[in-house]
C-alpha cells in the first residue's frame, strides 16, 4: 500500500486574504472528523501539547461526520464556532490534501453542491478505500463518479484499486532484496493454506501484512505468520509449506517479471481514478474550469496530482 500522509480537508473563507482568514480543517480521519480555524487575530502560534496548533487561542475543534447531506450543518456549525465571523453567504474554497478514500469523492459532490463553494483543490489518495458499487447497499460509491464511466459501466476492483496506491518511481526497491523475498513467501504461505484448509480457506480471512522474521528463514516465516494469525503450525501447515516452497522455487524469478509488468499498470489505473473525478466536475454545469496540477515530484509524494476546479 501507499505510505500514509497527513490528510484532511479545509474550508477557506475566499473573500480575504492572508490575515483574518478563516479556514475549517479536517484532521486526517476516514470517518470525516472536522475542525473548525476562527479568523487568526496574530501570526504567534503555539503547541499545547497536541497536534493541534493554537493562533492566539481561536483554534476551535469540532467533530462532524461529513458527507453531501450534512454540508448545510457543516456551514451552520462554522457559522456558530466563529461566532458570525464566517457567514453562509462568504464564498469560500474547498480544500483537501491527501483526502483518503471516499474522503476525495464527498468533497467534490461537497463543492457541487454548495452554491457558496467558489473554488476547490483537492489531492485524492488511499486509493483501495474508495468505494465501488458493489460494497453499496445505498448512496453514491467513490468510483465512478461521472456519468461518462457510469454510463460506461467502468468496475476496477480492490485489486486494482490497491494497484493504483504503487509508486513507479519506488518500484525497484519493492522487487529485489527482502521485500520480493517477503512477497515470495506470501505466496507460499497462501498456497499452504489452500491446501491445508481446502475448501474452507478465504483469502480475506487472512490478513498478513508486515512480519518480523530472520531473513532467508521460511520456516520462521511460516511461524510468524502462524502466530499472527492465531493458526497452530502442527496442523500440517510447516510440513506442506516446506515441500511448496521446494516446488515453486523456480518460479521465485518468474513472479519478480510479474509484479514488476503488473506494476507499469498502476499509473493507468491511477490516472482512471482522477480522469473520473475531473469527468464529474467537467458535467457540472456550476463548474466553469477544472484543471489537474501537479503540485509535488512523484519521487517525494507518489500522490501529486491536484485537482483544481473553480465555478461560475
């Protein structure tokens, strides 16, 4: 997966500049938690303690879910915190760097939706928890988004989708040295387990993720994992993971080739994704320009790629 970054989403008071500004931050949580800025009185800012940094004692955090149906009570409750300083009526801009998962998507359905919404810069990332039809009972899924893909059908998967969080540009150090040896492992592992359990084996049962083990060591491997995953090695899991382990040696470099070709596709992928995101804007008859900028080299933040939008 992608390496985590910080990631929020602001609301921008538009009609000021600078000093007396006021900005609505949303700290970096998957359910929408929202944070509210009144306009700062100095530029003196301090640490209490928290991650929270304080302008002259106007900081006011406020919790909220968000999503398209609470926006109205999103500007009421920063209309309250602030005390009037910001008015549903201020043109403000919407504002999100590294909004994760469906984080991405609400906000630009946000700035559809809100009339006093005048510009948006949004940065999407954590790919693999955007939502897709198929997870929805109800509501609109994260992907796709415009009619243009809807209309289309376009389906990606989560397999897909945690392709699109790989960084090209740091490929080459996941596919040589211990992070293909822990690949290859994972694979043997799993094969183990369909043929110790059978039937009654489901890859999402089984959640691995990072292990401590020796290097070289399959067998530490395969009791770490074990271990992780509450599962007692003595029911033929070392014993059958030795032998495969034998037997698909050869095929160690074969599945370097195929990680490595699956890889060029992650940018593609990516790029479908965002592409969407710009369609949807684009079919809004409020929005004037939509612009994708790259905001950041790839090499430092894999997920660069801002997209721009300001309306009529």
């Amino acid at each position: 997966e992608e390496e985590e970054e910080e990631e929020g989403m602001s609301l921008v008071d538009a009609s000021h500049r600078g000093r007396g500004s006021m900005k609505t931050t949303l700290p970096p949580n998957k359910s929408g938690g929202t944070s509210l800025h009144a306009p700062e009185r100095d530029l003196r800012t301090f640490k209490d303690g928290s991650n929270d940094v304080i302008i002259d004692g106007s900081y006011t955090p406020v919790t909220m879910t968000v999503a398209v149906g609470s926006a109205w009570a999103l500007l009421h409750e920063a209309e309250r915190a602030t005390g009037g300083r910001f008015s549903l009526a201020c043109p403000c801009a919407l504002v999100g760097l590294h909004t994760c998962g469906d984080l991405c998507s609400t906000a630009l359905r946000l700035f559809a939706a809100l009339p006093s919404a005048a510009c948006l810069c949004v940065v999407g990332c954590c790919y693999h928890h955007i939502s897709e039809q198929d997870q929805l009972t109800g509501g609109s899924p994260g992907f796709p988004m415009s009619s243009f893909l809807k209309d289309r059908g376009a389906f990606l998967g989560r397999n897909a989708r945690m392709l699109a969080c790989q960084n090209l540009y740091r490929f080459k150090e996941s596919t040589e040295g211990l992070a293909m040896e822990s690949v290859f492992f994972r694979c043997i592992f799993q094969l183990t387990l369909q043929k110790v359990f059978h039937s009654n084996f489901k890859e999402t049962d089984y959640h691995i993720n990072k292990l401590k083990y020796p290097t070289g060591d399959f067998v530490a491997y395969t009791r770490a994992a074990c271990l992780k995953l509450k599962l007692s090695p003595s029911k033929g899991i070392e014993s059958n993971a030795g032998k495969l382990l034998q037997n698909y040696l050869p095929m160690k470099q074969c599945l370097m080739v195929f990680i490595q070709l699956r890889g060029v596709l992650a940018q593609c992928v990516e790029s479908l994704l965002i592409l969407d995101k710009v369609l949807y804007l684009q079919e809004q008859l409020t929005v004037q320009r939509t612009q994708l900028i790259q905001l950041f080299q790839p090499q430092v933040s894999p997920r660069c790629f801002a997209i721009v939008a300001e309306k009529r």
